[in-house]
C-alpha cells in the first residue's frame, strides 16, 4: 500500500467524542482529509446511504472480499461483520491525503500489524464517571446498556498503552488541535519528508 499520505487510526470508548473530534478534524483539513467507509453485513438504516455511512453487502460478498485480500481489518459484532475494504484508502494515500479510520481498538490491533506506518491515536474520557455522565446524557439507552458500554470501556481503556498516542477528550476543542498537532508532526516525520527534500537538492544540483 502506497504510504505517501497519513493513515490516521482513532480509536476510543463509546461516548468519549471520539465521533465529534474526527467531523471537526475533517472540517479543518478542508478537502485534504478523509474518514474511510466501513463494509457492514447489517441492514441499512433509516437514511443511511450506500458508500457513504457504510457499504452495505451480503455476508457472501464480504467473505469474498476477505478471501481476495482486500480487507485491511474486519471483525464480527453478534451476526454482522463490519470491516474496512482497502481499496479505496490505497487510492487517497496514493494522492497524499491524510484517511482516518474510526475502528474499535481489535481493529486498531490489526491495522498495527499490517501498517505499522499507521499513526495511531486514542480518545479517552477526562474520567469513568464523566464517560458514564455522557452515555445517560445521550438518553439513547438502557440503564443496562449503559452498564455493559462502561464494562467495555474500562477493557478498551487498558489497550491505549498500545497506541501512538492518547488525546484526553476533556475540553473539545483541546483535543481538536491535539490531533490537528499529531497530523501536523506525522506529515514531517523523515518517510514523509524524503521525496520533498530529494525536490530540494534536485534543484540546488540544478
């Protein structure tokens, strides 16, 4: 896979904005960036577009894609698989754009070990009962649902020592320019900057 661009992985508990930073992070890199669409086996939704909230194929199709190597990463949630086709991301990367993928951290896990060029990025809470306070503001769920996200949060929050860095969703727009500084050192990093600087001698040689 082509890496003149940034692969961008966030990862992070229900209800810890991580949704809300990646919208104003896209929103600030103004055409540069993009979040990649995940492949689902589940029904579409109410307005949910094809190729745009998911790409919404059979359970056939998605093993297809599986035996033909084009999944960078899947996992299975109750009777649907969800994962990320990687065609797509190889075009942008090629074009040097900066894709975000919003994956649970078993995807996070795999993408590190396929692409370890990726940067990898977790949103954590300010604090447990400050994620728990979010979760009931939403008013989407059970009290018992609640009970069962906090329960995962607290095992997802154990792997964020395996990512590149942690951004604590405390005050929004903190964590915006947190992972807008993340981007901005990534792209400068020396893989990055090899091509831009061989541009440099050309024309000093020139």
């Amino acid at each position: 896979m082509a890496e003149n661009g940034l692969l961008l992985v966030i990862s992070g508990p229900s209800g810890c904005g991580k949704d809300t930073i990646i919208h104003e992070v896209l929103q600030r890199l103004d055409g540069e960036g993009f979040l990649s669409v995940s492949m689902t086996t589940r029904p579409k939704r109410g307005e949910e577009i094809h190729g745009v909230h998911y790409y919404f194929v059979s359970e056939a199709e998605f093993r297809r894609n599986i035996e033909d190597d084009q999944m960078l990463e899947f996992a299975q949630y109750g009777e649907n698989f969800y994962g990320t086709p990687v065609g797509h991301i190889r075009s942008l990367l090629a074009e040097g754009k900066t894709v975000i993928l919003n994956i649970e951290v078993t995807g996070g896990k795999n993408v590190r070990r396929l692409l370890p060029f990726a940067v990898e990025i977790f949103v954590a809470p300010p604090s447990l009962p400050e994620l728990r306070r979010r979760l009931e503001h939403r008013g989407t769920e059970t009290p018992e649902a609640i009970e069962k996200r906090m329960e995962i949060a607290k095992r997802e929050l154990a792997c964020a020592k395996d990512y590149d860095y942690i951004v604590i969703n405390d005050a929004l727009e903190d964590a915006v320019e947190d992972v807008m500084a993340i981007i901005r050192v990534s792209k400068l990093k020396t893989d990055k900057m090899l091509l831009k600087l061989s541009e440099v001698t050309d024309y000093a040689e020139s």
